[in-house]
DNA sequence: GGAGAAT
DNA sequence: ATTCTCCAACGCTAG
DNA sequence: CTAGCG
C-alpha cells in the first residue's frame, strides 16, 4: 500500500471542515499488524520492521489485547519525540542507516524510537479506506481508547505506538508549532477519502521556514550549487548547498561574481573568501546540512564575522515569542565564558530530557539574577509578574510554579533559576513516584567512596530485580533512582527499605559508610542520607545545573559508567549536549521502569524481618 | 530579574 | 532618579 | 527563648 501524499501550502485553510495536525519530520510509514508481530514498511516500500525492535517488543507485549482489532492497517510516522510538538530527523535517519543486529539493538536502547499513528486503513480485517477521513479518525481514537495504547502524544513515553491529536483550530496548533520549533503543520480535509499513492489538495502541509544567514561559499558550474557557511571556532564550516529559491537575475550575478572574483579550487568550483552574506530559508539542521535549504534574501547589511555558529543556532532555534529575553549577553558562567544566550539553549536542548521530571511537580528554583559566582535565593512562590503560562499549585499556603510546558522553562531560564529542585511525588498525588538514596561523600576527595556505595546497592537492587537508575548530584556526590508504581506505596513504606539498605551497607563496610546526621561525627565516611528521602524534601531534578563556576550539570549515567575513575567534573553545561547525542539519555526508560518494580514482595519481606 | 518601598 | 530589599525553611548555635 | 547562620 503506497502513504496518501501531502501538497505543500504556504498557508492553511481555515473553516469546520479542515482539521489540523502536527507536522513529524521522519520516516513516513504503514503499519500492518495481522499476527503477533507488525510489519513496517517505509514510503518506498522498504521494510523498517526490524530496525526498531523496540516497536517488536511493544507489540508483542501489547498483542493480547490488541488481537481482537487484527488484522489492521495504520498509516503514520516513525520518529524520535522531542516534545509533543517536534520530532527529531537525524535521529530517525541514523536508525534507519543502523543494520547489525547488535547496533540495533544498542540503539533501540539508547534512542528509542515512537510511531505516530495518523490514519487507519485498516480493522479487524476490513478496509476503510473509502471512508471519510472523520470516519476513519473515529475508529482510529476508537482503537487507542480500548487498548492500552496511549491515546495522546506524550513525548516522554518512549518506544511506542501513539496516536496523533487532531486539532479544530488550526491557529492555536500553529502558535504551539512555533513555540516548539516544530517541521510543520498538516491539514486535512475531514471528508477526504484515502488515496494511496496521490498527492491532491485534502492533505496539505505547510513548514515552519527558519531563516538562517551563511556566507555564501563556493560555487560549483557542475551542479549550479553554491555553498554557504558560517564560522566555528573561526574556522569556516560549510552548513548547506542550496540553488533553489534565486531568481535567474540573481543566479546569473552571483555566478558570475564567482567566476570573475573568486579563486578556482577545481575545474568546476570557486571559492570567495567571506564577503557576501545570505538568507536561507530551511526546516532545520541535521548537525551536518540545513534540510531543504531555499535561498530567500541576500544580506549586504551584515558582514561576515556576524555569521558564527551560536547566531546560526540562535536563529534554528528561536525563543518562543511569549517569552521575551533580557540582557541575552549577560556573563553567567564567567570561567566558562557562557553567557545567558548559551544557558537558555541549553535549555532548548536539554527540555526533551528535563522536562519529564518537572512535569507536575512543585518546583523550587535558586535564582542567580547576577550570574555564579554570586548573590542567590531560593524561590518557591511563582512571582505576581509571572505570565499566565506559568502553572501553580498551591500547597499549604504556597504557590508553587509547575514546569509543565516549555514556554516556562524558557522564562525561568530568563528569571536565571539556575538549579531546579524537585519533590519525590507529583502534584496529584500523596505517594513517592520514586525512591532516591544520596550518596554524599565528605569532600570531593572521597568520591570513590559514593563510587562504591551505588554499585553495592545496585548490586541489591538487581538482587531484588528492583530496576535502578543514577546520576550524579552535580557537586560531589551520586543519587541512585529507583521509580515506582503510581500511587503505590507510602512514605512510611519507602522508609522501611531506604533505612533498611542504608543500614545493612553501614553493616556491611562500617569503616566507609555512616548514617551519622551530624557533620562533624562523619569523619571521612560517606554519609547514607536516608532521611533526605521524605515528604516535603527535595532533590536536584536531573539534567539541572547547579549554582557553580564550573557549570557542572546533575548528569544521569548509565551503569556502566560507575566504575573506578569516573570523574564527576567531566559532567559540566557544554560537554551534556554532545554527551546525549552520541550515547543518548541513560533516564530515557525512567517513567515506563516504575511500573513494574516487584517492591511489594520486598516489603512484606521486610516487615515480617522487622517484626521478629 | 523584577517589583515595590525607601531614600 | 537611584538604591534597597525581598524572593525557603530547617536544624543548629550563640547569646 | 530567639535571632542569626548555613
């Protein structure tokens, strides 16, 4: 079955017989599900089943429950989330080049991909593709609503099957497609019928153009190519090849500009030393190339030395226009040279990974208004001037913010609330949503010590098949994570094995580890901080950074990486982007491992223990 | 960083 | 006009 | 007992 293709739209068509949708940018996709394993197939009808064995592994899970709706067809996308708004192409694309089956596997793990489901052609065996599209649409959230399948795009809930929201107001879609740095939006016309294979005007897609500005480069005669580039770390990097988009007078002049001007590198290529500057319009940059890059404007105002690499990554990723940014080039980090801009694209990248963990929880932030080092405050209540897209809650008299959108991040960033602590629970809810130990050695020193102590409980923890997670608190010490079931278990409980494990590893190694509350009775033992883990108490959320010169960042680790050596300076603000986009984020099945943690059996175990 | 109060 | 002050809360200690 | 400190 070939995908219904999409006509591109400058605009979007308004009125009650259009819906609207997220534009993903990935691998185009149909879905058939008959027995107990899918098959997917891509647009060129290449089968991508086995390069997302996470998909498999959904399936196979899900298909008891599914069964009853087999066969069936869905058409989608398979991508990587971002947020509900933005899906990420390189990812997608890496993936789909990864053939060995152990580097499939390995990147199934480390970048788990989603499909998006948009359309069904298919139920129980019967074709609907000669329905209307709101037909269709019906059975689809119809499937999504029976089944344990998500029923709303959660970009947190990774490795899955999701079915898109479809939108009425095609205006409000967009502000929040722009807001997120979406690829775009698609229309549909809601009595469209499926036809596969054609492109024709019930499906529209209209991009979210961001305009970059290069020097333009090099001309080749071969191709009618020129190149541009911008400047990184002075070095003159080429970031696109474009030709579309110039009108025949302007080619002709730039071209032969080229031929008269410029130094000749091959016999079809010249290169002019930086002097002319351009607008490219794109949909965004796979780290290497601008995707779909369109001349749009030359820009005689600028001069070259303008175009460098954190301008180019300002202008693909612009600030959400409600939230105004002040003294962009503030110092904040004076040692690292970072200044405010940098921060809130830190932010920017790191939101995907963040922001799962502030969703929903009371926040407390440390403001540095002036930068580290520096004057600081805790902050808890939301300020009067907060915008209305700052949520609260209010609990016992204090008007906590709630990150839960992007948006507030961004204006926290701007506020300068560098360091993000977080309660163990979310706002809906009386119990823990994870247990936390800190592992908090006297001085940096010691930290071999917290090294020790998070592999001697790991190793209880996969004793107990208890899945644990950790990171590193982004001063001396380590955290170790273990999630829970919702809703499943008291403080009170969670006490009982947090001061049961501290206890037993203090047995274990008495002249390493202590429980000691007071500092100056520790000596040079670590101190087992189970009484941190309470109602009311709070932790560094993963991925913040903390309020010191030298930017560290409270990294999650994968296990493997707590051995001998491992140094937590390493884990600094301008080092974590690359880290997660070579090995991705080691909390990435954080959410989804609670679920199933057999802590009950645990527990009765250790009441009975306690009793005698 | 931003608001309101104090100087 | 400019400067100051606030923005958590909990355990501990010195007075 | 409380203001101040970290």
């Amino acid at each position: 079955m070939q995908p219904m293709l999409l006509t591109s739209a400058d605009e979007w068509p308004r009125g009650n017989e259009w819906i609207y949708e997220v534009k993903y940018d990935g691998y185009r996709a149909i879905l058939h599900w008959e027995n107990d394993l899918p098959t997917i197939i891509s647009r060129n009808q290449r089968d991508i089943t086995f390069l997302f064995p996470e998909i498999i592994d959904f399936c196979k899970r899900t298909y008891p429950l599914l069964a009853p709706f087999l066969p069936l067809t869905m058409d989608g996308e398979m991508v990587f989330l971002e947020n509900n708004f933005r899906s990420n192409f390189s990812i997608v694309q890496s993936r789909g080049k990864t053939k060995s089956k152990q580097k499939v596997e390995e990147a199934s793990k480390k970048f788990p991909c989603q499909f998006i489901a948009f359309d069904l052609l298919k139920i129980q065996g019967t074709d609907l593709v000669t329905l209307p599209l709101i037909e269709r649409k019906k059975h689809l959230s119809q499937l999504f609503k029976e089944t344990p399948l998500p029923n709303k795009i959660k970009f947190f809930q990774r490795g899955q099957i999701q079915c898109i929201e479809s939108y009425e107001d095609g205006d409000s879609l967009w502000k929040m497609i722009k807001t997120h740095n979406g690829e775009g939006m698609i229309a549909k016309r809601k009595t469209s019928l499926y036809t596969a294979g054609k492109r024709i005007d019930d499906w529209l897609k209209i991009k979210n153009w961001r305009m970059v500005t290069v020097i333009v480069h090099t001309f080749n005669k071969e191709n009618d190519y020129f190149t541009g580039a911008v400047y990184k770390d002075n070095q003159l990097t080429e970031v696109t090849a474009f030709k579309h988009g110039l009108t025949d007078e302007q080619f002709q002049t730039l071209a032969a500009f080229f031929r008269t001007k410029g130094e000749k590198l091959s016999s079809s290529v010249w290169m002019l030393p930086p002097s002319i500057c351009a607008d490219i319009a794109c949909i965004d940059f796979d780290g290497k190339k601008l995707r779909e890059p369109r001349f749009h404007s030359f820009r005689f105002d600028l001069s070259p030395e303008e175009c460098y690499w954190k301008n180019f990554q300002k202008q693909l990723h612009p600030m959400p226009e409600e939230v105004p940014v002040t003294h962009p080039e503030k110092p904040i980090w004076p040692k690292l040279n970072l200044l405010k801009e940098d921060y809130l694209l830190y932010l920017e990248y790191i939101a995907p990974y963040m922001l799962p963990f502030l969703q929903n929880r009371a926040l407390t932030t440390i403001r540095y208004p002036h930068g580290v080092p520096g004057e600081h405050f805790y902050q808890k209540n939301v300020p009067d001037y907060a915008p209305n897209y700052v949520q609260t809650k209010q609990i016992e008299g204090i008007h906590y913010i709630v990150c839960n959108n992007l948006s507030t991040l961004f204006w926290l960033g701007n506020q300068l609330a560098l360091e993000f602590h977080i309660p163990f629970q979310t706002i809906d809810t009386a119990h823990p949503t994870e247990i936390v130990f800190d592992l908090d050695p006297p001085s940096q020193k010691e930290f071999p010590l917290a090294i020790e102590a998070a592999l001697k409980m790991k190793a209880i923890f996969d004793q107990l098949q208890l899945q644990s997670f950790v990171k590193t608190s982004g001063n001396k010490g380590l955290q170790v994570y273990i999630p829970l079931p919702k809703n499943q278990f008291t403080y009170d409980e969670t006490r009982i094995f947090t001061e049961f494990i501290c206890q037993f590893l203090v047995n274990q190694v008495s002249h390493k580890f202590t429980l000691e509350r007071l500092k100056k009775n520790r000596g040079n033992k670590l101190y087992l901080d189970y009484v941190q883990h309470a109602e009311g108490k709070t932790i560094i959320a993963p991925y913040s950074p903390r309020g010191n010169e030298w930017g560290s960042i409270a990294t999650p680790l994968y296990w493997e990486e707590v051995k001998e050596g491992l140094n937590p300076n390493h884990f600094t603000l301008p080092t974590i982007i690359e880290r997660i986009k070579t090995i991705g984020d080691p909390f990435n099945h954080f959410f989804e491992a609670g679920e199933n943690q057999p802590l009950k059996a645990v527990l009765k175990e250790l009441k009975n223990l306690l009793k005698k």
